[in-house]
C-alpha cells in the first residue's frame, strides 16, 4: 500500500480498505463470516471469534491465514499477493492476510 491517505467504501455493510487486495469471493466471505460471526459470540468471546474466522479462512482459501482485530492496533507483516484484507464493522478493525 502507498503512503498516500487511505480510502474507504461501503462494501456489504463494512468500510473496506479501498481498493481492496483479495478477490472479491474472498473479501465476501470474510466479511459475510465476520458479521455472522458478531450474531454468534460474545464480546468477551474474542479469542474463540479469531480461531473461528481463521478456521474458516483456512478451510475455504487454504492455509495460512492470520487474524486480527481490535480498536487499536498496528501491524507490519508481509502477506502472499492478493491475499490482504482490512475493513471496519462499527468501530472494530479486522485484518485478515495469507502467508505460505
């Protein structure tokens, strides 16, 4: 990503980092797991949310998929191409990335 100001937009219900950096059958389900998963868990139940999404990016994209989210975190990582993905759902930020 660029050191220009980032860009955002509406994307089923989450603020996508924009343009995004996956497939868009990857970004879909990611956020569609993501919100299913908010109906699911409790909020205190974060852990078991992270291994849950990461399973399922695991089993549907192939391993191996990392998982982070939270109010207020940073993160440098290097990821295999096309296999970014950063979005809000309210105020939470989710990062998803794959690495061989």
């Amino acid at each position: 990503m660029s050191q220009t100001t980032a860009q955002y937009r509406m994307y089923l219900g989450a603020r996508v980092l924009w343009p995004p950096d996956c497939p868009d059958d990857i970004l879909e389900g990611a956020i569609n797991e993501t919100q299913s998963c908010l109906k699911t868990f409790e909020a205190k139940d974060g852990q078991k949310m992270a291994e849950h999404l990461k399973k399922y990016l695991d089993n549907n994209f192939e391993p191996y998929w990392h998982v982070f989210f939270g109010k207020n975190f940073g993160c440098h990582s290097i990821h295999e191409k096309r296999r970014f993905i950063y979005f809000y759902i309210d105020k939470t930020a989710y990062l998803f990335y794959k690495t061989q």
